[in-house]
C-alpha cells in the first residue's frame, strides 16, 4: 500500500474509532469520512461497506485487548495482573459503543469475521485467570466463559443505561464489586 493510501486508511479506522465508540454501528459513513478529513470515495476504496469498516474497528480493539492482556501475563503478581486486567479492560471497553455492539450482536457477518480475535482474547483471559487461581487470588469456580459473560454483561448494562447526569454510574465501584466477587475467599 503506499504511504497516502496506508495515512488515508489510519485517518479512517481512527476517525471511526470515535465515530463507532460514540454512535454505535448506526454512524453514518459520510460523518465517518469527513471526520477523517476524506471523502466518501476514500472510504469506500479502503471500506467498501460499513461492516467492513466496522469489523476492522472492532479486529482492531480486540487486538488491543489481546496485546494487554499478554502484557499484564508478564506481570509477576498473578492476582494484580488478573485484576489490573479486568479493570481495564471494562474502563476501556463501557464507553465504546462499538464493542458492546459487537459483543450483543451487531451482525452475524461481524461476529463470524471477529471470531478469530474474540477466541484469542477468551484465550489469553483464560490462562490470566487460570494463573491469579493458581496463586489464590481468584476463587476456584470461576471458568473463563463465566467470566467473560459476567464481563460482557456488565458492559452491555454499563453502556445500555441512559446517561443521567443527577445520577452517574462510579465505573470504578462498580469494577471494585466486580472484583471482589471474583477474589478468592479464605
């Protein structure tokens, strides 16, 4: 790809980003485009279609996650590692409209595209969660699909609740309850 062609397809995939973390998969393409500071024929080279767009978003989110979560394996404190991992990944994720889309459905076709990446962050939390059990931090019952329901749930209530500001939601009390329900009893 040469270099106006790869700088044209970063400005898009940032642009939509914003775009789908804000709106959701609903964002017109054009808003998307003049974000970016392009026009649609641009887009439309780089993305013909707004799944398109949408699962590069997405793919690239994902592997965000992945990359942190094996980062934070190299942590030497399983159970710091495992926490500091769930909590960013629910502080990073809430806000983004495109993933709660993503993980409620947005489409068959983005959830088929997604997949791959979507196995591989249910891999790396895994092994995160069997090591912070290993070295009782984290109770013994607890499976990575429970887990990762107890997350995406907790994301989709997070981001599905209507923004009051008389009464916001404190996203780190609602991660500290989170996390203590996870901990390993004595």
């Amino acid at each position: 790809m040469r270099a106006d062609a790869r700088r044209n397809r970063d400005l898009l995939l940032r642009a939509a980003q914003d775009a789908f973390a804000e709106e959701g998969i609903g964002v017109p393409l054009d808003s998307v485009a003049r974000r970016a500071g392009v026009g649609p024929g641009t887009l439309y080279r780089h993305f013909p279609t707004k799944e398109a767009l949408f699962e590069a978003v997405v793919h690239e989110r994902l592997r965000q996650l992945v990359a942190r979560a094996r980062e934070s394996a190299q942590d030497p404190d399983p159970g710091a590692a495992f926490f500091g991992f769930v909590a960013h990944m629910v502080r990073e994720a809430a806000p983004k409209q495109d993933l709660v889309d993503a993980l409620g459905g947005a489409g068959a076709e983005v959830r088929t595209a997604v997949a791959d990446t979507a196995a591989e962050l249910r891999e790396e939390v895994g092994r995160l969660l069997a090591r912070a059990q290993r070295s009782g931090a984290v109770r013994p019952d607890l499976g990575a699909a429970e887990l990762m329901a107890l997350l995406s749930g907790l994301l989709h209530a997070l981001r599905a609740r209507p923004r009051d500001p008389a009464a916001p939601v404190d996203q780190d009390l609602v991660v500290a309850v989170l996390c203590d329900g996870l901990a390993a009893r004595p």
